[in-house]
C-alpha cells in the first residue's frame, strides 16, 4: 500500500503515528509505556503504565499542484505523555517524543501497521506519502497533581500525499 486511504486521511494518518510509536515499544525506554489512539476522545480509565497519546488529526489547508497532481493536505497532530505518579517519567516521556519528531531517524524508521483491511509491513512514513513538516516546543499540560497525574505535549505539522 503506497499512502493512505483518499477520504480517510484523517483517521489513516492518526492510526500510522500510533502505529510507529507503538514500533519503538520494544527498546527501552519506549518499551516501558503504552500507546493510546483517539486521547482525550478515548478515556483512559485505569493507568496501568504511563501512556504516550496521540490525538485526532487536524487538517487545515489543502494544496493543488498543477499538472494534474492529487492535492496534498496539511495537518497537524498533537502526541502526549500521561504518567502517574512521576513527574520524571513525563518528563522522559516528553524528551523521548521531542528527540523523535525532531530527528532525522524518524523518516528512516521502518513499522508495520493496518489501514483499513490492508497490512504494510516494514514501511517508512515517506512510503505513505507523509512528511513532517514543522515542529511545536514540547509544553506542560495543567497536571491534576492531587492525582498525580502529569502531562506533556507536543504538535506537529505534516504532509500528505502530493
């Protein structure tokens, strides 16, 4: 499968930031923290181990080509990190997420993920026709600290298609 699915960019392009953070669950740290899809639309009831979210795209241009190309949507997607009873933890989290969307590495990372009916095994994002374009500074989230629970996020814009 080469790109994401024409009407289903928004919902395609959430499930494969998801899927490829939930890759890096293997190797430490990453391999100490769940992923969650859909957050705050999906509640996170019980927390088990700190969880690193991603939220619902956002599309917010749309760019035509000449030459009879399809067009290419701009969008932007916050990912988060939730923990429990440590501020650190967050803290990690949220440097783990900055030194991935900021790095080179994340345009050569391989992962597999299903899209619809189709599975794409060991596919970049490039593969997928998405880039990353531009990145927000990670930001602090009011943390209910009477819970114990701390946030961190950071928003991204990216391509896709073209």
């Amino acid at each position: 499968m080469a790109g994401l699915r024409t009407g289903y960019e928004l919902k395609d392009s959430q499930t494969l930031f998801a899927a490829l953070l939930r890759s890096l669950c293997t190797t430490s740290p990453w391999s100490s923290w769940d992923v969650c899809e859909g957050f705050p639309r999906v509640l996170i009831t019980a927390i088990v181990k700190p969880i690193i979210y991603v939220y619902d795209p956002v599309l917010f241009n749309t760019v035509n080509q000449f030459g009879g190309c399809n067009p290419a949507f701009v969008m932007s997607l916050t990912i988060g990190s939730l923990a429990k009873d440590s501020y650190s933890e967050a803290e990690i989290m949220g440097s783990q997420v900055n030194a991935l969307l900021h790095g080179v590495a994340i345009n050569s990372l391989k992962f597999d993920v299903v899209i619809g009916l189709e599975t794409s095994t060991q596919k970049t994002l490039g593969d997928h026709k998405v880039c990353i374009t531009a990145v927000d500074k990670p930001k602090w989230i009011n943390s209910d600290v009477e819970k114990s629970i701390y946030r961190a996020e950071q928003s991204f814009v990216f391509l896709i298609g073209g």
